[in-house]
C-alpha cells in the first residue's frame, strides 16, 4: 500500500451512530479519514431507534445506512474490518487491523461502544432490545400504559422506580434477592403504587421478541409488557487500554466534554465515553469530538 493510501488525518474506530457523525463532522472539514466498522451496533437488538431528530422509529441498521450514505461526498473510506491494535508513533499513531494491515493516522476517534452483560437467567438476553430495555426515552412510549416491571436493587431501584412510573400506573420492582432498599426508601417506592418482589427470578418468557411474563422460583408467573434495568457493562474494545487511556469508576473513557482523552490525539464518541447513552447523544458526541479534533489539527498546522 503507498504512503498516499495508508496515511490518514483521522481514522474513527466504530461505524455506529457515535462513528459516522465523527466521520461526516471531520469529512466536510476536508480531513482524510478512515472509518473503520464491523459487527453489529450496539441497538442492532431493538426495533428502531427513537427521538432522532427526522429519524425517530428508524431500524438501526437503515440508520447506519443512511449514515454511511452520506459520507460519500467526502474523503471517507470505510473499511469493513475491526482494529486490533494501535500504538503511537512519531507522526502519530500506527493503526493495525485484525487481518494484518496497517494504516498510519495523526489522530484517533475511539468509537468503539460497550456490551451490554445480562443477568445470568433466561429470557433476558434472548429478550434484549424488545422486551427488555435500558432506556424508558429510547423504548417505554412502544410499552406506555401497559404492566411493567424493573429489575434492580438499592439506589438504581429507587432511580428506576421513580423514572419508570412516568410511562405506567401498572409497575413492580424486582428485585431478584434483598432488595437493598432502606425502610424509607421501601415505603416511598410503595406508597407510589410499586409493589416490591424479592423472589428470585426463575426465568422471562416471551414470543416473537416480547416479553409476556416473569416467571419466579416457586412457578408464579407475573404478566409484563416489558421490564427496564441498568445492564453491566463492559468496553467492547480493549483499543482504551492498549492506548492507556484512563477510565472511570463505571469502566468508560475518561475525557472532557469534547471528547478529548488525556492521550494526546485520542478523542472519544458515544458510549465508549462519559455521558447519556442514547443514539441521539451518540451523534452529538461523535460531531462535538470531530469539530474538536479537526481544531486540534488546524492549531497544530498553524503553528507550523
């Protein structure tokens, strides 16, 4: 490969949401860039994807799409391989893709997502994106007015409980185990018509994606239309440690509000970084992250 076809302004690691608008924001700032996607999206489960400004109920995967679309006008290539590796060099950092291939870029954009990690009982992970949800804004309009459940402990419990109760009047909290609740915490939750459930959780059961029940130790089976929680999380990517980007206490990248790492020419975008999860704070983040980077571009060539 020349120099000229291996040498980037910019390679975006992550086709999601949070990538192709780092892409597109860097692109018609006429940098050469290189985004680098594969495997599925973080939403890729869910039916569509909400409150995206013209977009809102778009399938994800036809977002993505669209997103890809237009970046046609620009200097954006899309590679379809993961990367495995980078590591800073003197003109900035050599990027390494999972079939051998190299690319050199003088900055990174870290796009590269979390995965989610569910519960250890059935029914949640064949149910994820459809009848189970982390994001009430994102998903509870589909099942609003319609029995709900939460699945949480201690203070997520009472975060949840308050926040979920604004889509139904029908709503318990699960709890799978010692709720972790106080006894004032507990009483506040039950004197707003949310019953607490300590059982454990045999399993959820549901056809064609919905969620239809929860099913406890013992055989007792509630009837839901959907259940809320806060998954575990985990970085999708170990590009973050191999680069020594440092993280958080809840394991994501550590940056200010334009994305910018402690690394020098490392940004982030999307949910691999500080902030709201959602699609459309995804978009936010990726064009907030390429406009700051473009500018760290554009001083250090002035300088020059």
């Amino acid at each position: 490969m020349s120099e000229n076809a291996s040498r980037f302004d910019a390679v975006v690691v992550g086709g999601g949401p949070a990538g192709l608008s780092a892409a597109l924001t860097l692109g018609r700032s006429r940098r050469r860039v290189l985004l680098a996607a594969d495997g599925p999206t973080r939403n890729a489960p869910a039916h569509a994807a909400h409150n995206v400004f013209t977009r809102d109920g778009t399938p994800p995967a036809e977002l993505v799409r669209i997103g890809r679309a237009q970046l046609a006008p620009y200097a954006v290539s899309i590679r379809e391989e993961w990367v495995t590796d980078a590591e800073r060099t003197d003109a900035g950092f050599a990027v390494t893709f999972a079939g051998g291939g190299r690319v050199e870029a003088r900055a990174l954009v870290l796009a590269t997502g979390v995965r989610d990690v569910m519960p250890d009982v059935p029914g949640f992970a064949e149910l994820w994106g459809s009848g189970v949800f982390h994001c009430p804004y994102c998903h509870g309009w589909e099942v609003a007015g319609q029995p709900l459940a939460i699945y949480a402990r201690g203070e997520t419990a009472l975060h949840f409980a308050q926040l979920i109760r604004g889509w139904t009047d029908d709503l318990i909290l699960i709890t799978d185990g010692p709720s972790g609740l106080s006894a004032e915490d507990r009483a506040k939750v039950e004197r707003n018509g949310i019953v607490v459930r300590e059982e454990r959780v045999e399993r959820l059961v549901g056809t064609g994606g919905r969620l239809e029940a929860v099913v406890f130790a013992g055989g007792e089976a509630i009837p839901r239309a959907g259940l809320f929680l806060r998954p575990e999380q985990e970085l999708r990517s170990d590009l973050p440690h191999r680069l020594a980007c440092p993280l958080s206490a809840d394991g994501r990248v550590q940056a200010d509000a334009a994305g910018k790492t402690p690394v020098p020419g490392v940004f982030v975008a999307g949910d691999v970084g500080p902030g709201w999860q959602s699609v459309p704070s995804a978009i936010a983040s990726g064009a907030l992250a390429g406009a700051m980077l473009n500018a760290e571009l554009l001083a250090q060539e002035f300088e020059r």
